[in-house]
C-alpha cells in the first residue's frame, strides 16, 4: 500500500464537510426525538395506546426507507454523491415544516412518511466515505460519521427538550431551518467524490428492495454482515419507539430530562466512534471489535431495562456506548468486499435491509411496552430485555464473519482512492 494516500488530495477537506452535513442532519432528527411522542399522546390522548402510534409511525417511516434507499443507493452511482444530498436537505426542510404546521395526527404522518423518504441519502453519505478512503483506513471514518451521529444526538435532543418545553411543534421548525441551512452548506462547499468514469448506469434490477437482498447475497460475508445491520437496527429501534414513554413511566421524566439523558449517551457515543474505534480496530481487527460492541450492546439493554432507578440507568449509559464499535467495523469489513462504482449500490441496499427492521420493530417494541406497561412501571422495561436478546442473534451471526481482506491488488476490489 505504500505510495498510496490515505485520502485523495482533491478530497481530504471533503470529510469534514460530509462529518458536518451528518451532524446537522442528526441534530435536526434530534431536535424532534423529545416531543415527537409525546404530540402523539395529545393528538391520541393516552400514554398506553400512544405507545401503538409511535410504533406504527415508525413502521411507516421504515417502509418508506426500505423502498427507496435502493432507489437513492443506484441514483448516487449514477449521478454521483453530492446531487442525492442535496436534494434530501432541502427535502427535509420543508418536511419538518409540514410537520410543524400539522393540525392532526394524519398530518404528522403524512410528514413521517415524506421523512423517510427524504433521510435515506444517510447511505449516500457513508458511500462518499468509501470513495475517497482505502478499505483498512474506512472503519476510523466510519467511526467519525458515528461520532457525527453522536455529536448531533448530544445537541439535538438536548435543544429539543429545552424547546419542547416552551412549544412542541418549535423544535419542529428548528430543525426545518436547520436543514434548509444544511443544503445551502453543501451547495457551496461540497464537492462530488464520484468521478463520472467510476459511475455506472441506473438499473431497476437493483433499485428495488429485492434486487437489492440479491445484491447483498452475491457474497456470503456481506450477507452476514447485513444480517448483523439488520439485527442491529432491530434492537436499536427500541429506544426511539418507547424511552421517551418508559422514561415518563418509570422515572417520571419529561423532555427536559430526556433530552439531558439523550445529550450523555450522544457525549458517550461521540467519545466512543471518534476516539476509540480508530485505535481498537488497529490493535484487534474489525471482527474482534465488532464482536466486542455487540456483546456491550447486550450488557446496556439488559441494564437500561432492569435498572431500578434512574441513577442506575445513567450508570450503563458509559458502557452501552461500546456498543458504538460494532457499526464502523462491520462497515469497513463490508466495503472492503465490493468495487468503487458499487459503493453506492452497497450502501442504499443494506439501508433498505435495514429499514426492514424499521418496518416492524417499532410495532414489537410498541405493543410490548404498551402491554408491559399496563402492568406498571417496573415490567414497563421488557422491550429493552427483547432488544438484548436480538443482540444476542447478532452476536450468533458475527460469529461466521471472515476476517477484513488486506488487498494488495490482486484481483479483489482496488483499496486506494479511486480518483
């Protein structure tokens, strides 16, 4: 590898301007995370029965992503990084408007529904990570868009509960102005990381939902790293689908401290991907440290739902990030299987897989903290149980993953920048 840079020159300032796009993208669906539910709740009029309509809202919103994160993977290879995130920015703009303005509940999903839509460019994002970065560098770029991801999560949810407080439909707007700002960032400073001799024709083969799961089983390790994806984003679904609700249950929290308690684990998470996964994945491999995140993720499920008091759910807080390492490692092994002009291709089909998860976690979690609760706040805890246990599957699966290919150019997809 040597000779070759660890970044393309044209490209080294582009990361952190794609580390900026991310993080206000996160901080706009941050900004919402405190009081979305709990305008359901005044929309619906009850907690328990709340708990069914944010899980259906967020199937929705998966549906939405399962079907077009294809569709956005194929059109980034064809026309390239930069239009797709674009477009999505100013999308999200006037969705959160939409949002805002909402008089009902069909409103606020009808804004739920376009939302899903306009967030799947996320993949494209980490798609332009893989243009411009050699396969064994991608796991620690991958660790700071996680990192953006969590910086977004600390600011995000914690001005949306200090605004929530004061009207809940203002962090609405706030993250429309956010978003709208977003575009115009990109519009002046990001730079395209496809070059047109890298991008290959629109194919609805692949841009659909089936033609991608048949993508992703071309290569066995792939598939089991989307597996993974998939579990992980099944367990994952649990804390936007009920914490808001088991917090006010069962610790008597309101935005404010939701947003406090989101801001910790965004502080943790950040610390977590921009400061350790760079240095654990050198030291043991992106295998070892992906199975090392999964079986934190477990440890922090199993404590979020069994803990008595809110002081010793902040405690897993800390330990639950580890679970950050699992993500940047199983994307770095990913990528390193499949060719530049498919990154785009790779990354829309595993957000639509994904996204499946998001179709029906939120409706398990949803039904099994509404019947949970019912039985007060200490069994109001068995969703975070049941994600531990998916985890668990995850962890079976990681198991068979082969370790991260070092290419040296003979014959596997080129490492180096691709332009």
């Amino acid at each position: 590898m040597s000779g070759i840079p660890e970044l393309s020159r044209p490209h080294k300032a582009a990361v952190p301007f794609i580390f900026v796009t991310i993080c206000l993208d996160i901080v706009a669906l941050g900004l919402i995370i405190p009081v979305t539910p709990a305008l359901i709740a005044d929309f619906v009029g009850d907690v328990s029965a709340a708990g069914y309509w944010v899980g259906l809202f967020g199937s929705l919103w998966g549906v939405m992503q399962f079907i077009s994160s294809p569709i956005v993977g194929a059109l980034s290879d064809r026309f390239g990084r930069r239009p797709i995130v674009l477009l999505s920015n100013f999308g999200l703009g006037f969705d959160y408007l939409l949002m805002a303005m909402a008089p009902g509940l069909g409103w606020l999903l009808l804004g739920r529904l376009i939302n899903g839509i306009t967030s799947a460019s996320i993949s494209t994002a980490y798609a332009y990570i893989s243009d411009v970065t050699q396969p064994e560098n991608r796991a620690k770029y991958f660790g700071m868009m996680g990192a953006a991801f969590g910086l977004g999560f600390v600011l995000g949810p914690l001005l949306g509960g200090v605004l929530g407080d004061v009207d809940p439909r203002l962090p609405f707007y706030v993250a429309a102005g956010l978003s709208l700002l977003n575009f115009c960032y990109g519009l002046f400073v990001l730079p395209e990381s496809l070059p047109p001799e890298n991008r290959k024709p629109f194919s609805l083969r692949t841009a659909n939902p089936l033609g991608a799961l048949a993508f992703l089983s071309r290569n066995a390790d792939v598939l089991r790293l989307s597996l993974i994806n998939l579990t992980v984003n099944f367990a994952h679904q649990v804390l936007p689908t009920t914490f808001v609700l088991y917090a006010a249950l069962r610790f008597g929290w309101g935005p404010k401290e939701v947003g406090w308690t989101l801001a910790a684990v965004g502080v943790c998470s950040a610390i977590v991907q921009a400061g350790l996964t760079g240095r654990v994945v050198r030291a043991i491999g992106e295998k070892k440290a992906m199975l090392v995140g999964l079986s934190f993720g477990v440890i922090g499920f199993l404590g979020y739902g069994l803990a008595p008091t809110w002081q010793a759910y902040v405690l897993f807080i800390p330990l639950m990030s580890l679970w950050g390492l699992t993500g940047p490692a199983a994307q770095a092994l990913m990528t390193s299987k499949v060719a530049p002009q498919e990154q785009g291709t790779l990354q829309g089909a595993n957000m639509s897989l994904m996204s499946a998860a998001g179709i029906f976690a939120p409706l398990t979690f949803g039904a099994v903290f509404a019947v949970a609760s019912t039985h007060g706040p200490v069994t109001a805890g068995a969703p975070f149980v049941l994600a531990a246990a998916i985890l668990g599957i995850a962890l079976l699966i990681a198991a068979g993953v082969k370790a991260a290919i070092r290419h040296s150019g003979n014959g596997a997809p080129p490492s180096g920048p691709v332009h």
